[in-house]
C-alpha cells in the first residue's frame, strides 16, 4: 500500500463520516459545520487526484460561498439558530434500500478495470476544452444563472405596499 | 498510484448516503444537504474518470470541464433555494415557515 | 459532417431568446401592462414556431427556412444535432409556450411580478428547445437545467399565496434532486465511454457494458422526477395544485414533454446497444416503468374530488403511455408517442386553462361544483367536454390516435411487448369513468352551479368584474350571441379563445390527422435509425 493510496482512503473514509454526520446531527448548525467539512475533505481530494484547478474552485465555491448560504437559510427560518430537529423516526426500508445501492455501486466499481494512464492536466488544457469544445455548456451555464438571477431577484426583494408578515406565523 | 475502484467505490459509498438522506430526511435544508452530496459524488466521479482517462490530453480533461460546469451549476441552484426560503418566510412568519419546510409525502 | 452551422439556424432559440429578454427591457423601460408583455411574447414565440415549421419543409414556407435541410440528416454538429423529429418537438414546445402565455393575457391585470411571468416563460421555453437539439449528455442535461430553474420560480411568482410559494419548494428539491441523480448517472456513462457525446454513445457498447447500464438506470431515474414517472412522482400532483393553473398548464404541456424528449434521445438507441439477455434489466425498468406509472395515475386519478388534482394524477398515467412508447422502442410507438405528446399539449394545456377559467367565474375548486356547466356556459363546457373525451381517448378526437398508435407498434414488436399493450389498454379504458363522471356532472344535472363555500372570494370578485348569470338559473336550448358574449366576458376572452382553439384543433387533428401521421412517422424512423 503505497502513502497516496492510504491518503486517498483515508479522505474517503472522512468525506463519508462526514456526509453522515452531516445527515445525523441533531441541531442544524452542526450540520451546516460537517457539510462544510466534507466540501473540504472532497477539494482536498482533487488535489490528490492532480485537479488542482477543482480544487481550488470547490474550495471557493462549495466550501466557501454554498455553506454561508446555507446557514443563511437555516438562519432566515430559524428564530434560534441551535434548534433540535424532530428527530424523524428512520424506518428499516430506506436503510436497506440505500444500502443495496452503495453494494451495487461498490460491486461496479471492483469490475472496473483499474485504470493506470492518469495524467495531471494543466488548466491550458482545461481552458482550452471548456472554451472551445464545449463552449456550448458555458453558453447554457449563463442562461441557467440569468433565469436563477431574475427568478431570485424577483422572489427575494421586497414587495410594495405588502402586508408584513404576521408574527407567530398565519394558523 | 491510487488504485481507481478506491474512489468509484467511495463515490458509490457516498451517493448512498445522500440517497439515505433524501429517502429519510424531512426538513427542507437537510434534503437540501443531501442533494449537494449526490451532486458532489456526480462532480468527484467526473474528475476522477478524467484522471484515468486514456488518450489525449484536450478529450481527458471534459470530465474535468464538466466538473467545473457543475460546481457552477449547483452554487446557482442553492442561490435559488435560498430565494424561495426568503419569499415564504415574507409570507408566513418564521415559525410557521420551519412547519411548512418539514416537507410531508 | 462537421461544417459549422450557419448562425441563422439557430432563428428559433434567438427569437425566444428575444421574447425573454425584451420583456426584462421593456420592464426596465417603464412598462406596466399585462398586454404588452403577453403580446409581445406571444407573437415572438409565433414568430420562432414559424420558423421551426419552415424548417421541418411545411409546404408554403419553404422560402422562410434557415435551416440548410442538408443538416436534418448529417448527424451531429459538435453538441448539437438537428433531426426531423428534434425540430417536431421544438414546435410543440413551442405551440405550448404560446397556448400559455395568449391565455395568460386573461389573469389579473394587478398582478406582482408580470414581466417575470413572462420573462421566465420565455427561457423556460427556450430551455426546452435546446433539450430538441442536444446530442451530448452534458448540454442535454444543462438544458433541462435552464427549463427547470425557471419553472421552480415560476410556480410561485404570484409571492403572495403561501400554497403556491410551497409547492414551489417542493417543485425545486425534486428538480435539484433529478438533477443530481442524472449528473451522477451521467458521470458513470462518462467513465464507461470516456466522452459525454450521445453520438458516440449511440454508437456501440463500451468495453464496460455494466458500468453502462448502471448509469443509463441512474439516468433513467433522474429523468423520471421529470417526467414524474411513478416512484419518483412525489409531490408533483401537490406541485401542479399549489401553482397557479397557468403555470401548471405550462408545467404539464411544456416542461414534462421535455423530460419526455430526453428519455428519447438517451434511451433510443439502448435497446440496440443491450441486446440480448444483458440488457432485461433495463427493458424490465422501463416497461415497469411506464406500466406503475399508467395504472398508479389512473387508479389515484379516479379517487379525486378537486378538478386539478384529477387532471394532474390524469396526466402523470399519460406520462406512463409516452414511456411505453419509448420502452417498446420502434419506429412506431416512438411516433405513437410523438403524436400523443402533441395531442397531450392541447388536452391537458386547455384543461388548465379552462380550470383557470372556472376559477375566474366563480366556481370551486371541487369536481362537484361543475354541477351544470353544460347550461351556464355551454361552449366553455362543450370544449371542456371535447378536451376530457380526446384525453380519455375516444376515437375522433386527436388523443386516440397517439394511444393507437403506441399499442399497435407494442403489438407488433410481439413477445411481453402485447402484455405491456394489454395494460395500457386496460388503463385506458379504466380512465373513461373519472372523466366520464366529469362530463356527467357537467350536463346531466339540472340545477345552476352551487358555488362552494371556499370560492366565497372568488364568486365575489366576479360578480363585481360582470354581472353575468352565475346565480340565476340560466334558460336552457341554443346559447345566444349575447350569452356567448357573456361567457367569453367571464372566463376571459384570450383565454376562452385558447381553450376554444384547442378543443377545434383536437377534434380536427382526429378527423384528418393524415398528413401529421405521416410527418411524425418519418421523422421518428429518421430519428430512431440514427439512434440519438
């Protein structure tokens, strides 16, 4: 076992403890801290795999601006942040369904040919197939950020001459 | 060298995870989280195939290309949760809207 | 082939471009009115059908076409591909983006957030034109993308009905989650072919067929939130109820067609490419998919009491029809399925709207109030009738031609296939009694509509709007001008001339549906040798 390899398990083994924790918490601010672990954990993961690029863009992004929104959310609806979750009973059909899935998807993973010609790109690569072979997804990104731009503005500014919302909330 | 099944294994892991938590999760923001480890598992499969993938240099680097199309992507769509959370909090009071987001089948 | 497209091919994705964004210019340049908004989308988004059918060669417009028809049969153009049957279902996105936003010109003129209306109608459209053209995984799903982002807002941009606000929540963690799960889906294919080109893909099996099939399930999956197959169909009925009956009329006839579309594209080839015992897994999930879909409608269908409940179940088991044309997978049940997509945008977009009309005349929301429609507004009634016939299938009208055609091809193809027709028959027929209740109600009873009590609002508004006979038992025998007249007053004339024009094209189309049979059977030939 050669130290990359035990390195890379041992991020999987965190980004899953996390992402479990992160489902498991009882107060929803702690969930908000594990997720932000594991966008970590996973940017730190495509360093290793030689993404350094994604790395550095999921550090910025996910671990950056995605959980600030989140809190913000859990923030907005929540008059005091540390608030227990109802803690909903988990029955035994969803824990067996997703365990078959993580059993097929592991199982499908030992039968893929282990692959040896990895290769570290530099981002002129990189650049240079998101701007001219697939300029087209850059293309559809903008148009989904000008639909979610308007739709957000529109759903999040103020209205004129509207009611406030009542206190304590409408029965 | 890192053997390759090690990480589809461990995206495998981890899309069950969110699979579990979308499946058994009821509050608005943990179905949320769920959905951002499923998208992350989709974003950690596209670099790794791109890591591993054989032939030339400009074709191996789309996964990585779709990676950060994606990131870009999900950034957008929580931006969006985000608003419509805003626009029913305006409607509703803080407290009924926390109601309201434990989502029933 | 891979000359570059002339920029001019692209003249319906740029005039709808140019509906959404003008309307966000003409907000910033002061404008208020409802009208101006809606007209101006409508005649842009005409403006694009029209150039789609001048594409597709429709007699009479040969000399409007920008489209080299060199490229229907070239095969892919780097991510985009432009097929015969790609531009027929550009047009029928199309005709329901302007079935919606004409009638749309009847709601309330005092709105909030009416340029956003059609703003965000107008790229959700466009969103759905670029699904027709995609020939590689990433744009496809993107382009599902742009559609889904606009219609999570759209459900609830009245912001002011709490209803509507939350089905928008839920519409949007559904969407997040199909999208997720067709990336990750996705993300397999990508490692099993090392590239995200359907052309490709389409072309043979990769040397890891397992890896494939997983993620054409996964996909499968992802995709079924979007067209609200059966497992995955959570929510959505509560989706279609919260939102306003516009939108949900555009949720049903647009964006549902869309996810349809996409199954074609990425599942028409498989059936080739997993041939023989590899590939029942698959043929398995998507027969039982389209089978639990159909009957899991239908059955929940007939146990509704509200109208837009009904007609949202109704169109979930429509949904399973479509899949089956695509689970059989032959050239004619992929036009069978073509032919219903298209008859499904008039049927179901004209029930919404004439819900939306039903609600703007006062009558609740229950299937009961419709007690004596037939009489108060008898060609509101008469299309409602033709509308709910033609969903039903009753040979004549338009739906029963696309149903005919999807189980005899599912015939044809013999083996489990019949049984799979069998089933789809049987869910037909089942079908027939909750709309048949319907139109019961609507003409066998005697008496004047009894307003429930939860339109209490809604009756008062219309009585102030007009004054036409809600509450006075209207006289029986032939309706005249002036209660015509009133009728179009109270249901709102551009949406009345909508629901109008969809009930006549669906009845036409059902008597002379020739030349549309042959169109659609060609492009779906074309379409499914090319396998993408």
């Amino acid at each position: 076992m050669t130290p990359e390899t035990l390195l890379m398990a041992v991020l999987l083994g965190i980004a899953v403890v996390t992402a479990l924790l992160a489902l498991l918490a009882r107060e929803v601010v702690h969930t908000i801290i594990w997720i932000g672990g594991f966008f970590v954990t996973l940017s730190a993961i495509y360093f290793v795999l030689y993404a350094a690029f994604l790395g550095v863009l999921q550090l910025a992004v996910y671990a950056g601006a995605v959980t600030i929104l989140l809190l913000f959310a859990v923030m907005v609806i929540k008059k005091r942040i540390f608030v227990r979750e109802a803690g909903a009973g988990v029955g035994p059909v969803p824990i067996l369904l997703a365990l078959a899935l993580g059993a097929v998807l592991v199982a499908l993973a030992a039968g893929v040919p282990g692959g040896t010609a990895y290769s570290a790109y530099d981002v002129t690569a990189l650049s240079a197939n998101l701007f001219t072979r697939n300029g087209a997804w850059l293309l559809l990104l903008g148009l989904v950020m000008l639909s979610a731009l308007a739709g957000s503005i529109h759903l999040a500014r103020e209205m004129r001459g509207a009611p406030s919302p009542p206190r304590g909330g409408v029965p | 060298m890192i053997p390759f099944d090690d990480i589809l294994a461990g995206s495998g892991i981890l899309f069950a995870v969110g699979t579990f938590g979308v499946l058994t999760r009821r509050n608005f923001i943990l179905l949320l989280i769920s959905v951002e480890i499923i998208m992350n598992t989709a974003i950690l499969n596209f670099i790794a195939f791109s890591a591993y993938a054989p032939g030339p240099s400009i074709l191996g680097v789309t996964g990585q290309a779709v990676a950060v199309v994606l990131v870009g992507l999900a950034a957008t769509e929580v931006a969006v949760g985000l608003a419509i959370v805003l626009a029913l909090n305006r409607v509703r009071g803080s407290v009924d809207v926390a109601k309201a987001m434990d989502l029933k089948l | 082939m891979t000359a570059p497209v002339p920029p001019l091919a692209y003249l319906p994705e740029i005039l709808t471009l140019v509906a959404a964004l003008g309307v966000f210019l003409l907000d910033t340049l002061g404008v208020r009115r409802r009208a101006a908004f809606g007209a101006w989308t409508t005649v842009f988004l005409a403006a694009a059908f029209v150039s789609v059918l001048a594409d597709l060669g429709v007699p009479g417009l040969g000399g409007l076409a920008t489209l080299p028809s060199s490229y229907l049969t070239a095969g892919a153009v780097g991510p985009v591909v432009f097929t015969a049957l790609g531009l027929v279902f550009q047009a029928i996105f199309l005709s329901a983006g302007i079935l919606v936003a004409f009638a749309s010109l009847s709601d309330p003129d005092d709105e909030v957030g009416i340029p956003m209306f059609y703003g965000l109608l107008g790229l959700a459209t466009l969103g759905t034109l670029l699904v027709a053209l995609s020939a590689d995984l990433v744009f496809l799903l993107l382009s599902v993308e742009v559609t889904g982002i606009s219609t999570y807002v759209l459900v609830g941009y009245t912001r002011r009905d709490p209803r509507a606000l939350e089905a928008s929540m839920k519409f949007y963690i559904i969407g997040a989650l199909s999208t997720a799960t067709s990336f990750f889906g996705a993300s397999l294919l990508y490692g099993a072919y090392h590239t995200t080109s359907l052309a490709t893909i389409a072309q043979g099996l990769p040397p890891d067929a397992s890896l494939a099939l997983v993620g054409f399930g996964i996909l499968a999956v992802g995709l079924g939130f979007k067209v609200t197959a059966v497992p995955f169909h959570m929510w959505a009925v509560d989706v279609y109820d919260g939102a306003p009956s516009t939108v949900s009329a555009f949720l049903a006839a647009g964006s549902k067609k869309m996810g349809i579309f996409a199954y074609f594209v990425v599942f028409v080839a498989v059936t080739r490419l997993f041939a023989g015992p590899q590939g029942w897994p698959l043929y398995i999930a998507l027969g039982g998919l389209a089978v639990t879909t159909m009957t899991v409608g239908n059955i929940l269908a007939l146990q509704q009491k509200t109208l837009k409940r009904m007609l949202a179940y109704s169109s979930i088991s429509q949904a399973g029809y479509m899949l089956l044309g695509i689970a059989v997978d032959t050239p004619s049940t992929l036009s069978g399925a073509t032919l219903l997509v298209a008859a499904h945008v008039l049927m179901k977009g004209g029930a919404f709207l004439v819900v939306a009309a039903l609600a703007q005349i006062g009558l609740g929301a229950r299937i009961d109030d419709l007690r004596g429609l037939g009489y108060s507004h008898p060609i509101l009634a008469g299309s409602f009738s033709v509308l709910l016939l033609s969903l039903a299938g009753i040979p004549g009208t338009f739906g029963f031609m696309g149903k005919f055609y999807i189980f005899a091809g599912a015939i044809e193809a013999g083996g489990l296939f019949i049984l799979l027709a069998v089933v789809g028959l049987l869910n037909s027929a089942l079908s027939v009694f909750y709309y048949a209740r319907i139109l019961k109600i609507v003409y066998m009873s005697d008496e004047a509509p009894a307003p429930s009590q939860e339109s209490g609002a809604a009756l008062h508004r219309s009585l102030t709007h007009s004054s036409q006979g809600v509450a006075s038992p209207p006289p029986r025998g032939i309706p005249g001008l002036g209660r015509i007249a009133a009728e179009i007053r109270a249901a709102g004339a551009a949406r009345w001339i909508a629901i109008v024009a969809a009930a006549v094209l669906t009845v036409a189309l059902g008597i002379y549906p020739t030349p549309l049979v042959h169109a659609f059977n060609a492009a779906a030939t074309q379409f499914w040798s090319l396998g993408y």
